[in-house]
C-alpha cells in the first residue's frame, strides 16, 4: 500500500480537473495516521484557496466555536483531520460557490480513509459530505442534522456559513441542543489519548 505521505503528495499534486477550476488546482486536505475525527465539508473557498489553509475563514471561525476549539489546538492536532468532497474550490455561481467537483471524493476519499484507522467521528459539513456518505431516506438536510443517532460514527452538521444565518435563526434546537451534545463527542474523544 502507498504510504500517506505519498498519497498526500499526489493528492497535493492533482490536476484531475485542473480545467473546470477558475483558479486552478489547490488541493487541500490535511491527514495524519493519528487522526480520530474527520472533518468532510464541501470545498475550500476563495480564503482557503489563496492562503492553503482549510477553514481559514468565517465558517472555519463558527466551525471551531461549535467544537469548542481554538485555532491553534484546530490547526495544531494531528487527531483532526481535514477532507473536503471537494479538494480546490471550484468557482463561483449565483449564489455562493459551485459545487464541489464531483472528481475528489471517488478518486482520493477510500485511499485517505485507509491511512486514518483510528477515526471514531466524522462530521460531514453541508448538503454534499451527507449525501455521499448518508444514504439514507432522510429529504432534508435538517432532517439529517436533527435525527441523528446521537453515537453514530457519522455526524451531520449543517454549513457554518454566515449564508446560514437564516437556517441557524429557523433552528434554535441547534445551538441548544447539537452543538452542546458535538462539544461533549469532540472532547470526549481528544481527551482519551
């Protein structure tokens, strides 16, 4: 088997769909064997793009208070782990960014997932991480975030996207309820070292 550092080398140097990317290919993605939590969100934005940090953004910002983390623990452990269904950002549409390039998540997922044998959770971030890896009968991606199985190994969050203002004030039960309850998840699983 390929080792991790060569599969993120590839991975780091993938131009598999190099001519959809208005900005051209940057993949991001952050993976180490002693990862216990994985992060599968949709796919960097402008911010990411130009610096090469994952969730070096506002969402990144909401994303790490709903964790109860601070940037240095959330950029700094090698128990987090960072892979976007998509790897570069894919462009602008009318309303937000496109969506993540289909090519990512077949070509390089299944290979990462193989060097990260110790994840217990995994958060899939927005509409596209859910409905890759949730097949389930659920329509709604607030449907999915509200019933989850509170122990199931993967967990649904809705985007941390200030565009998600307006769902998050719709759906107080979040802040109240699932933030709390991925909290205690999170640190309960950094804290068993």
């Amino acid at each position: 088997m390929e080792s991790l550092c060569d599969l993120l080398a590839d991975i780091r140097a993938c131009t598999a769909c190099a001519e959809y990317l208005p900005l051209g290919p940057r993949p991001v993605v952050v993976a180490d064997f002693a990862a216990k939590i994985l992060l599968i969100g949709q796919a960097p934005g402008t911010r990411v793009h130009q610096t090469g940090i994952p969730w070096n953004d506002p969402s990144g910002d909401r994303l790490r208070q709903w964790l109860g983390m601070d940037r240095e623990q959330f950029y700094a452990d090698p128990r987090l782990a960072i892979m976007p269904m998509g790897f570069c950002y894919p462009g602008k549409a009318k309303s937000g960014d496109l969506a993540p390039r289909k090519e990512c998540a077949p070509l390089w997922h299944e290979r990462l997932l193989a060097h990260m044998p110790k994840v217990e959770l995994v958060l899939l971030i927005g509409q596209y991480a859910q409905a890759y890896y949730l097949r389930d009968n659920f329509s709604t991606l607030t449907e999915r975030v509200a019933q989850h199985p509170p122990n199931h190994r993967f967990f649904p969050l809705p985007h941390p996207s200030p565009r998600n203002q307006l769902w998050l004030k719709r759906n107080p039960w979040f802040d109240g309820e699932v933030v709390p309850r991925l909290r205690a998840r999170v640190h309960r699983i950094l804290e068993n070292k």
